[in-house]
C-alpha cells in the first residue's frame, strides 16, 4: 500500500521554480517522478493513494450506518424527483440526443436504461430536484453527487468484475472523503456559498474519487481522474433558485464518473492539480483562501470525516436554511393561537425575520418553485399559514395564494450580527409584531434532522417510504430498504441500480 506514495513522489524543478517567477503559467514547475521517498509526497499523490489504498475494514461501525442512511434517503428523494418537471425535461434531453450503451437504470423508470454517464446525469438531477437531498458541513449536497455515479458504473461492468456490496460502500465513502478533505483546505468553503455551487465544485471530484475506487483504477489513474475532474468542475451561484440548479449535481455525478472513465483509458493531466501552486490555479482556482494538506494514508485505521460530522436530512424539499425558519415560525404560530385562540393574520401587524445574511435566499416575493424553496420569507409565511411546509407547498396553487402574499408584505428582514451564515452556527427567529403592540417570538437553534439532532430511523423511513412509494410498488420499497440495511452482504452491488 505505501509503495503508492512512494511511486508517486514528485519534486519540483527548482530551475523550473525560479523561471516560474516570470511568467507562472508558461513555466509551470516541472514535476520530476523520482525514485522512492515518501518524504516527497504532494497534496494530490497523497489523495491518489488514499483513494487507492483505503479498504473496507477502515470504514467504523459509525461510517457505516452513517453512509447508508445517505445511500438510502438519496435513493429515495431521487425517485420522488423523478417526478418533475426538470427531470423530465432532463430525460427527454437525454434520450432523444443520445442512445450507445444504454445498461444503467434510471430513477422511477422501470425498464428504461441510459448510458452510463446519462443515467448517471438524470439521476443526479433526480436527488437535486426538490432540493431534498442531504446537507454536509463545510456545506455541500454530498450523496446525490456521488451515489448516481456509482449506481451507472455498477451497472457498466462485466459480471465477472462486478463490485459487491461492500465495494459500494467504500467506494460512496471515498466520494464523501474527498468532498469532505477539500472543503476543509479553505475558511470560505465553511460559510454559505457565494461564487460556485459547492457541489459543482467538491462533487465532481468526490463523484471521480469514488468512481475511481469502484473502478480499481491505479494511483496514477487516481491522480488523473481527480486532475480531469477539476478541469469539468464549476457552476455559478447565480443559478441557484432555477431550475440549472438540480442539473449542477446532475453534471458533477455525471462529469466525475466521466474523469474516472476517461483516466481509466489513459487520459492524464496535472499531477499537481490539488497542490497550491503560487500564480497558477489548480483546484485553488474555486476558492480565495486555499490551503491543501496531505491525506494521511490510512494505515491500521483512517478516522472519516462522516465519523466526526454527520450530515443533515431534510423534513421537507426546500434549500437547509428554510428548515430553522419554518420551525421557528411553525412556534410561534401555535404562541399566536395560544394568545388568541386561533390563528388570525389580520391580528399581525408586521413579520420580522431575523435570518443570516445570504443573497440567494432571501426573496421577498418568489415567483416560481424553485425561487421558493430558496426564500426565508416564503418558507417563514407557509409555515405561519400552514404549520408546516411539504411537497404541496411548493405547488403553483399554493405559492400564488392571496393570503401568503398578503403575509408576505408584512415581512421585514433583519439580519443580527451572531446571526452567521454558516450552517453549523445560523439560527432562525420569527417576531411576529400584533396590531396591539404585543410581541410574539419563536425561535430554532437547531432543527430536527439537522446532525445536532438525527432524524430517528423511523423518520427516515417514513421519508423514504413516502417518497418512494410515489413511484415504485410496496414490496419493491421494502426491497430496497433491506438491500441499503444490509449493504455490506450484497454479492453484486449493481442489483441495488437495477431495482430502482
Ligand atoms: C497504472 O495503469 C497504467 C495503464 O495500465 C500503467 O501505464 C501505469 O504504469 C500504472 N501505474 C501504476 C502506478 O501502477
Ligand atoms: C456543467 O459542466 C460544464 C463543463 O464542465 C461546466 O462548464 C458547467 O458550468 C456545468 N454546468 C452546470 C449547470 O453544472
Ligand atoms: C399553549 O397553552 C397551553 C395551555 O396553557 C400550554 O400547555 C401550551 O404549552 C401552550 N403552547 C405554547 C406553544 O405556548
Ligand atoms: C411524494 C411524497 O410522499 N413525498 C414525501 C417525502 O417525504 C416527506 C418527508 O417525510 C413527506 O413530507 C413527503 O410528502
């Protein structure tokens, strides 16, 4: 195992170097292969042996279940988001453009198959659709880049190579690593995002990673997929809220597994590619802080970062951010029914929303599903008029309704200073300011599914059963539920795809 650093220490031209201070980009360092010395490592050998070198018995008992539980609710907001609109728009795309090879499933559509990277790209857009799929911290979306990568290639390869269960899950777990590793190399990738889409970003490279794993490419070939990826990785913020933004998950599972594929036929690019090299960006280029360290190679055992920070699951299909303020407000809708006897919005005199400051989802009147579910004011009014936020909130009905608007111009923002952008640290608070003067407040530190507080595994249950049965048979439900339970024990990985 260790050989593979060994083999893959690279030294900078120093001649090279100190041209370099002319012109960065013409004179990159020239990295030299030399001989044995693991002292020589660099940032991305040392990912390349990590993907290469980890194996199973390095996943805890915590990673384990931890990681199913993704596998399962990404599976199951994948098949409820095959019901969309931008999921089919995505699939007509898909099979009217493109038709080779086509043995990988897809989401809800029992008897349909793709190619490879094309089940693989509307899967992805399945898991992002609503925007129900799982939050990480630093933040990213990290299952639904990763798992439908997976889900094609298990299908993609002979039966004789076939990766079991085990395999997958190892493999999903490289993918949520490298997600995980690379966001911690910068201070700004803690914080709600700005510039790129996080998992346009990350998920393309944990999408290759874990491709790569399955794939049992070599450390070089490692190397290469994460260097291909890099150079496919990037959407912008400002398609947040649209309807581009379920095809940014959808790209990064789809152009991760291309890297991985196209490193496998020998494709080669920077070795360098996560190293921080002065005047020339490799995957520096994503963030304005960047400080990449080494990936120790697991040795006896390797500490996950899933281990240490578990993921938040969504109660309802809008942005992680919606989930403190409707729970503040559905709180202070019952104080309000408390004081009054019912709830009655004429009795309300003014909404203050005390929320983080971030652009992309503060939206006084969204227009559309997707600008909904990446609006405070919006969430805060349904859950006051409603109790609660669901599926059908997000409804054409529902968000043009005459009494939200009139509960949306009551609404003013107000951004204190502890109040921090981040969704380790961000609070919601709802005041609701009564004609009379009186003042009503409800707030939430924390939501229930957020990794503060886990969802039960009732409750995650029941969201998959519910989400799932939208599209598949009871039995086969069940079904599936088993498979994830048990991964571990499945012979041929590739059965979990096709029972989809
Ligand atoms: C990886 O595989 C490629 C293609 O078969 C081969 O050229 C290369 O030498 C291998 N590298 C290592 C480190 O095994
Ligand atoms: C999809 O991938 C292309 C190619 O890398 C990239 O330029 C683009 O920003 C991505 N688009 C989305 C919506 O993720
Ligand atoms: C509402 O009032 C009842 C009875 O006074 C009390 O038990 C309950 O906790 C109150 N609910 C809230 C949200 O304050
Ligand atoms: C279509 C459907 O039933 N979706 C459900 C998915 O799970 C959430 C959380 O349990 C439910 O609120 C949805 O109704």
């Amino acid at each position: 195992m260790g050989a593979g650093v060994a083999q893959w220490g690279l030294r900078v031209n120093p001649l090279a170097q100190s041209r370099n201070l002319a012109d960065p980009c013409l004179f990159l360092p020239i990295p030299t292969v030399l001989e044995r010395t693991a002292s020589e490592e660099t940032v991305t050998s040392s990912f390349a042996s990590f993907i290469h070198g980890v194996r199973p018995e390095h996943l805890s008992e915590v990673v384990r279940h931890r990681s199913k539980r993704m596998i399962l609710d990404s599976v199951g907001v994948g098949l409820v988001g095959s019901t969309t609109h931008v999921f089919n728009i995505a699939l007509r795309y898909c099979q009217q453009l493109y038709a080779s090879n086509a043995v990988s499933s897809v989401y809800g559509r029992k008897g349909l198959k793709l190619s490879p990277t094309l089940a693989a790209f509307t899967n992805g857009i399945a898991a992002h659709s609503m925007d129900f799929d799982d939050t990480w911290h630093p933040a990213t979306h990290p299952s639904g880049a990763v798992l439908p990568a997976l889900l094609a290639a298990s299908q993609m390869l002979p039966p004789s190579s076939k990766p079991n269960g085990l395999d997958f899950l190892l493999a999903f777990n490289v993918g949520i690593e490298v997600q995980g590793r690379l966001m911690r190399f910068s201070t700004e990738a803690h914080n709600i995002p700005k510039r790129f889409h996080p998992p346009s970003v990350v998920g393309t490279m944990g999408s290759a990673a874990a491709t790569a794993k399955l794939l049992s490419l070599n450390v070089t070939q490692c190397a290469h997929a994460l260097a291909i990826a890099a150079s496919l990785a990037g959407a912008p913020m400002a398609n947040a809220a649209t309807q581009a933004k379920p095809l940014h998950i959808g790209n990064a599972t789809r152009l991760g597994l291309e890297a991985a594929l196209l490193a496998a036929r020998g494709m080669e690019a920077s070795p360098l590619i996560l190293d921080d090299i002065p005047g020339c960006a490799g995957f520096s280029a994503f963030y304005g802080d960047y400080r990449p360290k080494p990936l120790p190679l697991p040795a006896s055992s390797h500490e996950f970062l899933l281990e240490k920070q578990d993921v938040a699951f969504k109660r309802f299909p809008a942005h992680l951010g919606m989930h403190w303020i409707v729970d503040a407000a559905a709180s202070v809708r019952n104080l309000l029914i408390n004081y009054s006897g019912s709830f009655s919005p004429s009795l309300i005199h003014a909404i203050l929303l005390r929320i983080p400051v971030s652009k992309y989802i503060n939206r006084p009147f969204p227009e559309s599903e997707h600008q909904a579910r990446h609006s405070f004011q919006f969430n805060a009014c349904t859950a006051l008029l409603d109790g609660e936020v669901d599926l059908n909130s997000f409804t054409d009905g529902c968000i043009h309704r005459r009494e939200l608007t009139e509960l949306l111009a009551k609404v003013l923002v107000e951004h204190p200073k502890d109040n921090i952008a981040n969704f380790d640290k961000m609070y919601g608070e709802v005041a609701l300011v009564l004609e009379n003067g009186d003042v009503l407040t409800g707030r939430c530190d924390t939501f229930y599914g957020h990794w503060r507080k886990p969802l039960s595994r009732e409750s995650l249950l029941k969201k998959f059963r519910s989400n799932a049965s939208h599209v598949l048979p009871e039995d086969k439900v069940n079904s599936i539920i088993t498979t994830v339970e048990n991964l571990e024990n499945l012979p041929d990985s590739s059965q979990l795809a096709s029972s989809l």
